[in-house]
C-alpha cells in the first residue's frame, strides 16, 4: 500500500518538472492507485505550502501562452479548462491578462511570421486565406483575426 509520503514524493517530482495544477496532481496520483483519503490529504498539504495554487497556475499558464507559444483565447481557455482549472478563475485571470490589444498584436505577429513562411504571395486572396486557418487554428476568434491582418500584413 502507498502511503502519503510515497505520494507527496511523486508529487513534488511533478511539480519540480512544471507548474501544474490540482486537478492534473489528483488524476497523477490517481494513476499511481492512491487511495482517495491520501490524495485529498497530499493536495491540502501542497496547498498549505503554497506548491498548489490554480490562481498562480492560470497566470503562469496564460502568459507563458501568451509570451512563447501565443495562442488565442478560445484555445487558452480550452486548454486551462481540460487542465481541470475552475472556469471562475479561467475567467478572471484571462480579464486581467489578456487585453484585445495584446490578443491583435500576438495575432498579427503570427500572422507575419506565417507570411514567411508561405512560399506563394502572388495570390493574396490564397495566401490570406491560409493565414486566416492558421490564426483561427490558433484560438483567435474572427472578430481579432480581421483586425490582425487588416492592412497590418506587411505584403513583399
């Protein structure tokens, strides 16, 4: 039988690798067959030590999307959600750290780069076309996409 320590250990090792939330530690030791009493007990404890805390997570999640692998937020949104963050502080910290502004601007930095990348720019209804499906595969509403793109794609 695993005991609580067994769990706090495999917890810490988690934690130590990324940020994670309570919900992906619960499903983790889950797998590893603790029982529930003990998971409870483990996530109180790492709560108590502040190694827990789905606020700090959600902002530590939305600017790390945001500044190194920028998304939307219908895509951020979606992510945190499957990471088992209530939707109340999904909510608060995506007011508090995604402004339309930044949302256009990281948009319109995909878009750019996406740009170069695409070999043919002869056609632009083509090319806006991809750039549009990529940005939308991205989680940028449209209403964003059309201000990203309008007139600030820098055509060669």
């Amino acid at each position: 039988m695993q005991t609580k320590n067994d769990g706090l250990k495999f917890a810490m090792k988690l934690i130590s690798l990324r940020r994670r939330s309570v919900f992906e530690i619960a499903e983790r030791l889950r797998k590893k067959e603790f029982e529930e009493n003990v998971i409870g007990e483990i996530l109180e404890e790492l709560k108590g030590y502040k190694y827990l805390d789905d606020w700090q997570f959600a902002e530590s999640y939305i600017n790390d999307r945001m500044n190194f692998s920028p998304r939307g937020r219908f895509l951020i949104k979606k992510e945190l959600q499957e990471k088992g963050v209530a939707e109340n502080i999904i909510e608060e910290k995506m007011e508090e750290l995604v402004s339309e502004e930044k949302e256009v601007e990281s948009a319109r930095k995909l878009a750019e780069k996406k740009l170069r990348i695409i070999g043919d720019k002869n056609d632009k209804n083509k090319t806006n076309q991809k750039i549009i499906s990529y940005l939308q595969s991205r989680g940028y509403s449209f209403e964003i996409i059309s201000q990203a793109v309008k007139n600030e794609i820098e055509w060669e």
